[in-house]
C-alpha cells in the first residue's frame, strides 16, 4: 500500500493533537510517542505532529513560522458541503483560523482552515460530474 506521512514540527503536541482530533482525524498509537504525535486521515495519509526539537533533530534547518511566511498546504476532499462546514467549525472551536473566505465556484467549495501553528488545510467538495461537464465545454 502506498502511503503518505506528512511530518509538521509544532510548538505544543497536545494542543495540535486536539485540533486534528477534532478535525476528524484519529490517532495512531503505533506512530505515537513523547516526542510526537501520528494523527490519521486514512489508512494511506498520516500526519506526524512533532516538537520542534524532535523534527529538527536530523535537519538541523532554521523553522519558518507558517503564521508568517506561506508553506506547502494541504487539501482534504470530503463527501458533503455540510461535511466541509461541519469540519470547519470543529477546527474553529479548537483553536483554529480561517484565513479566508468560502470559496464557492458550483463544481468546487472550499473552505480554508489553518491549524494552531499556522499550517493551511483546505477542506473541500469536489462533484466530479460537474467538474467533468464544465471541462467539456
């Protein structure tokens, strides 16, 4: 199986945590120490909430704060505008920013939502069929 482990450096594990938790992700104790913390999107997406020192261990680079400087984000594809909205909102009440507007193009909504250290997700509905009807035209 092919899979994707998606490593953030974070300033304070448990509050991470708590945000993806809260997202809908669920967390994988194998993956899962005192140094770090592996939250589940699927059997194919993880994503690894490290401390700044453990991530840094190896890289010995200088940290961008994603609050300040743009960094690569991340989109998730969900069943449901509602889905969307509902996910959202529970980032929101943990802690969570949006840092801007819905974006509603009739094929496509998304919802943008950055995580408690800055890093951008964005929460989308994609309807395939009319995605494929408008790029017929």
């Amino acid at each position: 199986m092919k899979q994707v482990f998606i490593n953030l450096p974070v300033i304070d594990i448990e509050r991470s945590m708590h945000f993806y938790l809260e997202l809908g992700f669920t967390l994988n104790p194998l993956f899962t120490d005192e140094h770090q913390k592996c939250v589940m999107w699927s059997d194919a997406i993880y994503v690894m909430l490290q401390s700044q020192q453990f991530s840094n261990a190896y890289l010995n680079k200088k940290f961008t704060d994603p609050k300040l400087y743009s960094s690569a984000s991340h989109t998730l594809p969900v069943e449901s505008i509602e889905k969307v909205n509902e996910m959202v909102e529970h980032g929101l009440k943990a802690g969570g920013v949006e840092p801007v507007a819905a974006l509603d193009e009739g094929f496509m909504y998304l919802r943008t939502i950055e995580d408690v250290d800055g890093y951008a997700w964005g929460i989308m509905h994609l309807d395939i069929d009319k995605f494929k009807i408008l790029k017929q035209k």
